[in-house]
C-alpha cells in the first residue's frame, strides 16, 4: 500500500503536463476509476464504499454548491464535461442526470423527491443504530460478570474505602482530586465517544467501526472498567472533552450558533470533569488548549472579520474554556469539603489550622492555652505538608543503623506517642507543681524535650541519620528524662527577637542542637520497615530555612494557664484549596515503591511487555490480569509508525508543490488533520510520564491507548482507500476494502475470544504451567498471568 501511495503522490505535480486522454494502458492501474451502473452516471468510489460526506479538504464554498446542486469543476486542465447534478441528499450514491454546461436544471417531479427524503432518513436512521449497536457491544461486554470475583481487588481497596468515608462524612487524604471518588460506571461510554470522535474526524463509517472494535475487544480496558478504580471515569472525561472539541471545530463556519455554544461549553465542563479526577487530566487541557490557539490564530489573520468579531470569538473561548473549567473544578472541592466535615484519618497530612474545621478534631472549637510554658504537654508539628508529628515509639534502631537508641521518626496521624513534655534543661523539678510560679518558654530558650509515653529525652549525636548520610541521627534517649548534654534544644522563634513568647499554632519554631549546631528537621524519606514505614527525622548541619525544619506546636495541654478559642485561626476557603492542592502534589511525587511491589516503565507500555495483577497468584485462586489485547496493542503500535511514515511522505509531497489527485488530497488531509490530532493527543499522554520521578505503574498509559487507537481506525481506513482507488477494477476495490475491514474487525474479536479469560477471571495452572490452557497464549516471557 506505500507503495501504491508513492506512485500517487508522484501522479501529478505543479509543473503537470496537460491532461491526457483517460485510457486503459498499462498506466492506469494506478488511476481513480469510476463505477459504472447501467442506467446510471458514473459514481465517486469513496462515496459508493461509504456513502461519505464532502471530504474535510473541499472548501466550505464548495461544499455550499453541492448542497445546491451542482458538483465541483474537474481538478486539473481538459475540457469542460457535463456536470453531474445530483437531487437532494446528504450523501452517499444518489440518482443524477447529466446536465450541458449550459442548460439550466428543471425542478424534478414530488415522485422523485421522494425517494431522496427517505434515503436520507434510512441513512440516518442507519448511523443511530450503528451507534446503538456499538454502545450495546460495549455496555454488554463490561457488564458481563461484574459480579466476579466477589472479593476486593488491587486499588478498590482504596476508592471503595473513600465512598464510605464519603457516606459517613469524615474527611480523608487522596494524591488525587475529589472527582473521581463520585462515579465508577463511566467506562462503558468509551467506545461510542471513540466512536463518534472518528466518525467526525473522517467521515467514514468504517474506520468508526474498526476504531470501536479495537477498545470493545480489548482486555485491558475492558478489565479497568469493571473495577471501581479512577482510571475509566478520567478516560470518560478525557473522551468526552475531545469529542466536545471535533464538535465543535464542525460548528467553525457558524461561529456563535447554539450547536457552537454549546459544544464550546461542554468541552470547559468536561476538562474540569477531567481535571477533577486526575491531575493527569492536564494533558486534554494541553491539547484544547493547543486547539484554541491555532483557531485563535487563523481567525486573527482572517482579514474579512472585523476587531469586534475576533474580539467576540476571544472572550467566548475565555469564558468557556478558562473561567467556566476554573469555576466548576473549584466548585468540586467546595462539595468536597462540605461534605467532609468531620476529622477523620487524613487530618494529619493537614495544617494545624486546616484542621481546626474539622469536626471532632481536637482543634475544632477548642480553647487552649495561647502560649507555651515550662510543663506544658505539646504535640509539635512539621511545617511541610504531608510530614506529620514529631514522634517516638519505644522500638530502636536496628543494629548498624547509627546508635542503638529509641527511634525517632514523624507520623502523619494523630497518637499518643506524639506528645511531648516541654522541660527547663537544667532542673528535673515539677513545673505544674502549683507551689511554683508559671514560667513561660521564650524565644531563645535552652529546652529538653521529653517522650511522655517512655521518659526518653529527643536526643542527637554525630552518628550518621539511617538514610540521609550527610545528616546526623535523632534518638531518644535516657530514663525517666535523666539523660546528657545532648538532650539540650535552643529554640528559636523565626523572624522574632529574643524574649519574646512562643504562641501556640502561630510561631513559627526552629530547634537547635546545643552541642553539634544542627537544626531538627525530617528528610521526608520513608524508613524500611523496621521504621514502620514512617519519614525519617534528622539534625542537619545545614543551617538554611526550609519548611522541613521549621514546626508549630498544636496541642497544648496545661492546666494552670488560661484557654482561648482557636474559632479565629480557620483558614478562608482560598487558603483551604490552596494547602490541598500542595499537599496533593507533594503527595504524589513523595509515592514511592514498597518491597515486593511490581511497577512498571513508561516504554514497557506500548510495547504491552508486562501486566499488572488485580486478583489472584496462585493456581487455585481466582485471578485476573491486566492486559492490553496483544493483536490490538501491537496492531496500535505499528500504526504509529506507519503514520508517520505515510504522513511525512505525504507532507514533503504538498510542501515540494506536488498537485495531489482530488480523491488522494481529501485523504490527506483527513490523515494529516484529523490523525494529526489524534497523534498529538497520545504524545501528550504518553511521553510526559518519562519525565516523572513517582511510581508508575502500567494502567497509566491506558489514555493514551485511547488516542492510538483512534489514530489506527484513521489510519487503516485510509490506507484500504488509497489501496482500493489505485486499482484498475472498480469491482475488485470494493472487495479488497470490504474484505480489508472485515480482516481487521474479525481479527480483533477473535483475538478477544483467545485472551478474554485475562479480564473476565480463571482459575487453574498458570500460563508458565504447560498444562495451563493459557499456556500457548503466553507470547512474551513478561507475561505472568
């Protein structure tokens, strides 16, 4: 078929020579040919094979004279032939008379509108069940089994956990958006978005139908959609917003219209849609917003629209796609944290006064005592988001792990082993004796911190942290608050003078190890397990102010000091969205891999070199693995390929000034715009996940599959036609393309008949098994299901 390609683009040029009698020689095997019906004029093979609309290429001009009845001129010199006037239809093969050049048309009789009318209502009606059958296929396909396995698997434990918290109100931390926790149906609208995505881009029902095919019959998304996971309600989103956009880029020669609005609008709901479940819903937002400048573009250097009217079209994209996306993502979190009103296990991960609207929290209408003093019980509290509270348990560090001392460690929950007496270094005497005088902390202060739980003083030496070498280790140390010299704290208030109080919640503290300079701070890193997965605190020499080693003090327990309401540190609605937007994010870079946990590369995914496990190890366990359909996944990947290779040909052909036949230009240019696309949108998707330091895992790749495979309905379908109008026989290209598409649709479903146990869930020997009926299957050695 390249190759077939190749002779055409070199068909004609810009310095063609004048065009020659049409002839059955050898040469013609590379011509379009017409089909020829007895009794009838000749029809255009592409609208015969699909009944197509006018290709994408034709001006709107032209596009006005064939709704009105008359056809295009001939492309290239030669003589004026009869014009082929067609009575009134959308598309598709439709009865003409030939007409002289110079004859007018005579309205036809009411018997012969007819016939028209109800072609056009039989080809609508045609395209609505196809729609339907599709839709049907695709709901049929994911519901079926739904209710296996009956146990958890792989991320529901997660998100199932979440809708419950979101049923009883109580408030939680999620690396994610809130969005998403609200629906988990949504997978099965896949197919028909990518359905009608392709119909618009090209026009041609068949590279719709082999496009459909591709996302039904595939095992990887089929299996994401059956599990209450985020991953199909962000693709129904992301689907949803490309489909609104290609809508809309339709309405552009009505600009201002109702179906114009309305599609505009739909795409700012649907990336706020996208981006409320996953911040990875950027991309589409990348992607619109790579759209709208280029039409933007266009629109400024169109000399016939006045200021006014480039100024209209600029706010109305303004207004739909940057403040109603803004307005409705905001929104998402004021449900959001409405309805998570009551403290639950995520608080932690949250500022002091974040947490003070929290329902239940011990903050939340509390009174305490304004200012800190000798005696004190406290819970000191990092300042960076998602670190925790400054904690200690009694197990210890490990042999060859620094000093062999009590651990100290943050946490992100509240506990009892997070409270700290505040002591005077010098004296083991009582300070809420009530004989003595109460005696406030200042600034400037040499303190000893002890463990209220085990009497073990915060201590560091100049042995090496566990993980960060270059810092020193933090212990506790001591009994019952009896320890050394290196138990002595200076603490400092930042930006304050000395002498002055230490407010509690407000002052911003730093600790200074008396002896060795270092300042208390955690590294953020997780410790192994014999750390309980907890972050690392250290005391680094490094002297430098960063939040890591700046903290509050929250708690304040005293009973000889007075309380005040904390009703007055709530943060405004702004600051709550900002600090979950920074705890979010720094959630997500701090996701690092446990032990034993699989993860996978971003250039395994193309390429389906691995799987991931949702249920299931052994052979006697009901298992399910995540899987792209290996005919569709490879199938996708050789597309990408060819595409670029076929559209570079094609693009070095226009830019060298070669004169494209009429039927292969509207081909290129439904490969090259709508394609174009549709390959923008899988860089977009794809290749930013290099770029990551977090985990990642396989089922992160699944929009961008989204976007490839659309791009390989495009492509196949193009590639049947260009194969079908470079033969001779008008007879024997209708059957290589019927058969082409029919090869590709059955190769699909078959393919989903061998792999479909992936998805729906088996029980037996493993693939390594050779007893194992999926043992033939296992095609790469990567493949451990």
């Amino acid at each position: 078929m390249l190759c077939a390609t190749s002779r055409l683009l070199a068909a004609r040029t810009a310095t063609a020579l004048p065009a020659q009698p049409r002839g059955r020689g050898p040469g013609a095997c590379c011509r379009r040919r017409e089909l020829h019906f007895p009794g009838h004029p000749e029809l255009d093979l592409d609208d015969f094979l699909t009944g197509r609309l006018a290709r994408p290429s034709v001006p709107v001009g032209r596009r006005a004279i064939l709704r009105r009845g008359r056809m295009p001129p001939a492309v290239g010199g030669g003589p004026a032939r009869p014009e082929l006037r067609p009575r009134r239809g959308r598309c598709g093969p439709q009865t003409a008379r030939v007409v002289g050049p110079d004859e007018t048309a005579k309205p036809t009789a009411r018997s012969r509108k007819r016939p028209g009318w109800s072609s056009r209502h039989f080809e609508a009606a045609g395209r609505w069940a196809l729609l339907a059958l599709v839709t049907l296929l695709s709901f049929a396909t994911r519901f079926h089994r739904l209710d296996e396995p009956p146990h958890v698997c792989w991320d529901e434990t997660h998100f199932g956990k979440m809708g419950s918290y979101y049923i009883n109100r109580t408030f939680f931390f999620d690396v994610h958006p809130p969005l998403g926790k609200f629906c988990a149906f949504l997978g099965s609208l896949l197919v028909p978005f990518a359905y009608l995505i392709v119909l618009e881009l090209s026009k041609s029902l068949p590279a719709a139908l082999l496009t459909a095919a591709l996302l039904t019959f595939d095992t990887g998304c089929l299996t994401l959609s059956q599990y209450i996971l985020l991953d199909p309600i962000l693709m129904f989103f992301i689907m949803a917003a490309m489909l609104s956009m290609v809508k809309y880029n339709s309405c552009a020669n009505r600009p201002f219209s109702a179906p114009w609005w309305f599609w505009l609008s739909l795409t700012g709901i649907n990336l706020a849609g996208a981006l409320g479940v996953k911040f990875v819903g950027l991309f589409i937002i990348l992607q619109v917003g790579w759209n709208t400048i280029s039409d933007l573009w266009h629109l400024f250097g169109d000399l016939s629209l006045s200021v006014v009217t480039v100024g209209k079209h600029l706010t109305a994209r303004i207004l739909c796609l940057i403040v109603l996306p803004l307005t409705l993502y905001t929104a998402t979190y004021a449900v959001h944290f409405m309805v998570l009103n009551k403290s639950g296990p995520g608080d932690g991960f949250f500022s002091s006064a974040f947490q003070a609207r929290l329902s239940g929290n011990n903050l939340h209408n509390a009174s305490i005592p304004e200012h800190l003093a000798y005696g004190s019980v406290i819970t000191v509290k990092n300042l960076r988001m998602a670190i925790g509270y400054l904690h200690s348990h009694r197990h210890l560090y490990p042999e060859g792990i620094g000093a062999r001392q009590q651990q100290v460690t943050t946490y992100l929950h509240k506990d009892y082993n997070n409270l700290w007496i505040i002591k005077k270094h010098n004296t083991n005497a009582d300070p809420l004796d009530p004989s003595l005088p109460v005696e406030f902390v200042r600034h400037g202060d040499i303190i000893r911190l002890e463990h209220k739980e085990t009497s073990r003083n915060l201590h560091s030496h100049y042995h090496e942290a566990p993980l960060t070498r270059k810092h020193y280790q933090v212990t506790g140390y001591g009994i019952n608050g009896t320890g050394d010299s290196n138990d002595f704290w200076r603490i400092e208030v930042v930006n304050r003078k000395f002498g002055n109080r230490i407010k509690v919640l407000r002052s911003r503290i730093r600790l200074i190890h008396l002896v060795t300079g270092c300042v208390l701070g955690s590294s953020g890193k997780v410790l192994p397990k014999w750390g309980w997965e907890q972050l690392e605190v250290t005391c680094t020499p490094y002297l430098k102010e960063t939040l890591n080693s700046i903290w509050n003090v929250e708690d304040h327990i005293n009973p000889k000091l007075p309380n005040i309401s904390l009703d007055v540190l709530q943060p405004s609605f702004p600051e709550v969205l900002l600090e979950s937007h920074m705890v979010m994010i720094r959630g997500n870079n701090g996701l690092k891999p446990k032990d034993n946990e699989f993860t996978s590369k971003p250039w395994h995914w193309p390429v389906n070199y691995q799987g991931l496990r949702f249920s299931g190890i052994n052979d006697t366990d009901f298992r399910v693995y995540l899987l792209g359909n290996p005919v569709v996944w490879w199938l996708n990947l050789l597309s990408i390929a060819l595409y670029l290779l076929l559209g570079s040909i094609i693009a070095v052909a226009v830019q060298r000034g070669a004169h494209l036949p009429a039927e292969v230009e509207g081909l290129s240019q439904v490969l090259l715009r709508g394609g174009g696309q549709l390959l923008l949108g899988w860089i977009l998707h794809y290749f930013p996940f290099f770029l990551m330091g977090r985990i990642l895992y396989f089922h992160h790749y699944f929009p961008a599959m989204l976007f490839s495979s659309m791009l390989t309905g495009i492509l196949w379908d193009t590639l049947l036609r260009l194969w079908a109008w470079s033969l001779a026989s008008s007879s024997v290209a209708r059957g290589l393309y019927v058969v082409g598409n029919l090869s590709l649709l059955l190769g699909t479903a078959y393919s989903f008949y061998l792999f479909h146990p992936l998805a729906y869930g088996m029980v037996g020997p493993l693939a390594q098994d050779p007893r194992s009926p999926m043992a033939g299957l296992r095609w790469l050695e990567s493949w451990d299901f």
